[in-house]
C-alpha cells in the first residue's frame, strides 16, 4: 500500500528509467515531463524579494517581532551553536588576530535557536515580543543534498518571548495556524505581482500550474503517524504517505524526538532547544511541544518540509533531554547550559522558516538550487539539468 501512493501520484514522476537518481534519496522524486520555471531567472530573483519582503512584514506584525542581527560565526566553546540532531558538528576555524596571545576559536553558525533565547535576554525583550533574524549558515555535515537539503542554509529564524502559562499544546498550534496564515496571505499577494504563478490562468499556460498551497492545516503526533503508516520504513516514508493521501491539506507533525512504539525516534533532535520529552498529550503517551511544517509539493511528488519550530525547554526538561540522549555532561561543561538550568534565560517559542524552501514551492520550482547558490555535485548539477532543472552555481 505504502509503496504504490509513493509511486502512483499524477503530479510526481516522469516515466523515463534513464531518471534514477542516486542524489535524491527518499523516493527519486522528478519534475513532470513538461517542467518549466514559470519565470526566467532574472525575474525569480525578483519574485524570491519580493517574497522576502512580503513575509517578513507579515511575520514581524503577526508576531510583534523585531529584525536583529545575527552573527555568521560565533566564538567556540560556549554551547552556543546548535548540533542540531546532536551529531552534525560546525566549521570551526582559528582567527590570528596577529597574536597568538589573542586568537580566537570560531565556528561558523549552523542555527540561531540557542544564540536567539540570549538575545532576548540581551535586548530585555518582554512578554509577548519576540526578535527575528536573517539567518545565514552552512551546514557542512548535511545527511544528503537533495532539492531540499543544501550546504548553505537561509532561514526567517524568529523568537517570541512568552510567560510560562503559554507553554502548552494548545498555544504552539496557534503560532503554528499564525505562521500558515502569513504563508498563505504572501502567496496571494506574489501571484497578483505575478499572474504566470495563479492556477486559475493554468488555461494560458503550456506548463503544468500547481493548484494553490491548502488552506488548512492538519495536527498529528508522530505516534499517531507511525500507527497509520507502519508499513513505511523511515519516518519520512511515513510523511511522504500521509501527503500523498492528503495533498489539499498541509501537516504540523508534532512530538518529533521521544522514542515511538516500534523503539525509534521520528527524528533525533538536539536536546537542548525544544521540548519532546513532555508537556502536549503527555497523558495520552504523546508528548511533545515541538514540531514540522509540512506540505505536498505538486512539482516534485513529495513532501516539502518548511519549517521547524516548537516551545524551548526549561531547567527541568533539559535535563531530563540532556539523560535521555546521554549527554548530561553539557550542564558542567558550557555556559548556555549553566544559564538555562539555573533560569537564567526567558521562556520563549521559536523555530526556523526555510527561506529557499518556500521560495521554490511558491515559485513551482523543482530545486531550491534554481533560485539560491550553494555547492552542489557535477553529477547531481548534470542530472538535474537533464530534467529541465538548472541549478544555479
């Protein structure tokens, strides 16, 4: 069953076996046999700012957010940047500055979440506002480079201090319902600005026009995706089927990082940002405050994931995330760690927004790689090309 929806999707695949890709790892996704960018490239850097424009207006007044800046890389040795599963380590590099006696361990940031619950605490950010931030990192032990997955990595990555009593299921899929509303009111606006992305002129058009992104959004616990879907092997196996089956409907998969049923985890997740180890439907054996914005991509057949986000841990859930991914020495060994056990940082709710990833579903594009640079391999740079697919440098 799980096989043929990740097969049989009328928006998904080419039928050419020359196709297979060893590059694109969940289930070879293809773009249609008459794929073509609706706009030429010039024009979609146009589109991709006036995107960025757009949303990050509506972010900042849904949110009552203020842009700060970020830094690229950061000193090391503070506990600062994020490993993200906790296996994923940074660029780390020695700056001279002249004198050995003056040197620093750098390494360049891979994401902001722990940086930004400083910042709210430095800029004295109170209750009810937040900070956002025009994240740019590289993420140099990516798993796999797919359409995507890059090297370079750019983000909305945003933070809204709350009061405790806000930290609560109930609350995250209110930011989460916020958050789509922003994405759905910037495509309305993007395809006014540019008629060639409305479904409704498809009729104009000698190329295949995606239908409009949903309009609601669908909230599962990842226990409650295992037990619809286990048959599938992997966990995005299991994202994949559900959006097949519900492609008018985008998925917050929420409870991503506690051990499920068949004794793994949907995904592994740092320990010190989000909490997974409890609050939600803990009673029920789904906890979890944390959670993935997904939708199906009409272009490329698959699940497109945009965003990560979720309510930051307390004292008392780090250290009961710290046991469970055994890595209790971090309360001994870094500063953040010190500061957040000792409630020293304010109770926030956070995540990241992947900018190139919703400027290729709003442009219906195949690849994130159309519209931003980032290293790729020749071979994958050549078999994208020989779809239709032209990948920047």
């Amino acid at each position: 069953h799980i096989s043929t929806i990740m097969l049989s999707s009328p928006h998904s695949h080419t039928n050419n076996p020359n196709l297979h890709s060893r590059y694109f790892k969940h289930s070879d996704p293809k773009p249609r046999s008459n794929y073509k960018p609706s706009l030429n490239k010039l024009q979609l850097q146009k589109a991709c700012n006036e995107i960025d424009a757009i949303f990050s207006r509506k972010l900042e007044v849904a949110f009552n957010l203020t842009k700060v800046q970020v830094p690229l890389c950061i000193r090391s040795g503070f506990g600062i940047n994020d490993d993200l599963d906790g296996k994923r380590q940074p660029v780390r590099f020695y700056a001279k500055n002249g004198n050995a006696a003056f040197g620093l361990n750098c390494e360049v940031l891979q994401a902001a979440t722990k940086w930004k619950r400083l910042a709210l605490k430095e800029f004295e950010v109170p209750e009810d506002e937040g900070i956002w931030v025009d994240l740019r990192a590289i993420r140099k032990d990516t798993n796999h480079l797919d359409q995507i997955h890059s090297v370079f990595v750019d983000q909305w990555d945003w933070e809204l201090r709350i009061s405790p009593e806000k930290k609560t299921l109930d609350f995250l899929k209110e930011v989460v319902s916020k958050i789509w509303k922003c994405i759905k009111d910037t495509e309305a606006e993007l395809q006014k600005k540019f008629p060639e992305l409305n479904p409704n002129n498809s009729s104009k058009s000698n190329r295949f026009v995606p239908p409009r992104l949903p309009e609601k959004v669908i909230f599962l616990h990842s226990a409650e995706l295992l037990e619809m879907y286990p048959q599938a092997k992997e966990p995005n196996d299991r994202e994949n089927a559900f959006l097949k089956d519900h492609p008018d409907e985008a998925l917050f998969l929420y409870g991503i990082g506690i051990k499920l049923k068949n004794g793994q985890r949907h995904q592994e997740r740092a320990p010190d940002y989000d909490q997974y180890i409890s609050g939600g439907r803990e009673k029920d054996g789904m906890p979890g405050l944390n959670g993935d914005l997904l939708v199906f991509n009409h272009v490329t057949g698959e699940r497109h994931e945009l965003s990560s986000m979720g309510i930051r841990v307390g004292p008392n859930e780090l250290v009961a995330q710290l046991k469970d991914m055994g890595l209790e020495s971090r309360l001994d060994q870094f500063q953040f760690h010190k500061m957040l056990y000792s409630g020293d940082l304010p109770h926030c709710i956070g995540g990241g927004i992947g900018k190139s990833r919703l400027y290729a579903l709003m442009l219906q594009l195949f690849s994130t790689g159309e519209v931003v640079s980032s290293p790729w391999p020749d071979k994958m740079i050549e078999e994208c090309k020989s779809m239709g697919v032209e990948m920047l440098m």
